[in-house]
C-alpha cells in the first residue's frame, strides 16, 4: 500500500461526503453545505495530481493505483455529473439529461468494450488522448461552476463542448479498440479446410 494509493483510497472516501453535502445543501439550502460540498470535490480533484505527482516521483506506480487512479476520477466524475442531473432549482442548476448520457454512454461504452479487449486480446492498451483530458477537465468544471453558482448563461456552452469534446473521445476510444482487436490473430477468419 503505497502512500499514492492512501491518497487515491482518500479520493474515494470523499465522494460520498461531496454527495451528501450537496443534498443537503440542496434540501436545507445552508451555505456551509454547499461549501463543504465544493470543497471535498476539489480537494479530491486536486488530490488526484498529487497522487500521480507521488507515484511517478518516488516511483510508487502499482498495479493496484493503476486500477485505483481511474476509477477513482470516474466515480467523483460521475458521482457529481449525476447528481447534478436532478432538479435541484432554485439553488442549483440542472446539467441536461442528454450531456449525462453522453457521458455515461461514452464511459460504458469503453468499459464494454475494455472487457470484450481483455477478453478477446488478453491486454487492453489504452492510449490517453488531448481530447479526453480536455473531457475531463470540462466536466469537473461544469460540476464546479454549478456548484459556485457562476452565472447560468454561459453554463449551455460549457456543457456542450464537454459533451462534445466526451464524445469525440469516445469514438477515439472505440477506433482504438477496433484496432486492437483486428490486430489480434483470434479475430482473422478461420481458413476452411
């Protein structure tokens, strides 16, 4: 158990006090839930550096982080693009159903398809691009900029180019898995003999 895995297992644990906070905020509307809400979300993305930081600093890479580290972003990703999802007017804004699709369309999409690789392949290489860091970096401000409650008419364009920039990378992801799986001798046809 490396010390950036202790600080991943932290991000995890801070995802259901950031849920609980903002419903509370939602239901009581008291400001300190809000801003405890705010404040578990960005520290559990600021950790998310800080972990990385450490594992390639002091080489603590593991196989374990490498399954912790994402799952750790998605489950705060989503936890909050989700929760976000609901009517929580007035005190909130709403991130429209169709942008939540796109992105849990987009990340089942690539977990199926992750599984279908492995098993089918044996390893699944997946090459980070430009346009799924942007996805992310877009939707964690979407989550924040509901959250700090800055101004509602610019929130349409920020989550559509998350939408769109989560879409796009997502059929990068599939282009590569299809490559993958052409490549592999199991998916060449079986010579009739």
């Amino acid at each position: 158990m490396t010390t950036a895995n202790k600080i991943t297992i932290l991000r995890i644990l801070l995802i259901p006090f950031f849920v609980v906070e903002v419903l509370y905020y939602e239901r009581t509307g008291s400001e300190l839930h809000r801003l405890m809400g705010i404040g578990s979300f960005t520290l559990a993305s600021i950790l998310d550096g800080v972990d990385g930081y450490i594992a390639r600093r002091y080489n603590q890479r593991s196989e374990l982080g490498a399954i912790l580290d994402p799952l750790a972003d998605k489950l705060l990703l989503v936890s909050g693009i989700v929760l976000l999802s609901f009517d929580h007017e007035p005190q909130l804004a709403t991130i429209p159903l169709w942008v939540t699709g796109t992105i849990m369309g987009r990340d089942s999409v690539i977990l199926l398809g992750m599984v279908v690789i492995q098993f089918m392949v044996g390893k699944v290489t997946v090459r980070p691009r430009m346009v799924g860091k942007v996805a992310t970096v877009l939707q964690m401000a979407v989550v924040l900029w509901i959250l700090l409650q800055f101004p509602r008419q610019y929130l349409g364009w920020l989550t559509a180019s998350a939408a769109l920039c989560t879409a796009a990378s997502g059929v990068l992801y599939v282009i590569d898995g299809m490559r993958q799986l052409s490549a592999h001798p199991a998916s060449s046809p079986t010579p009739k003999g």
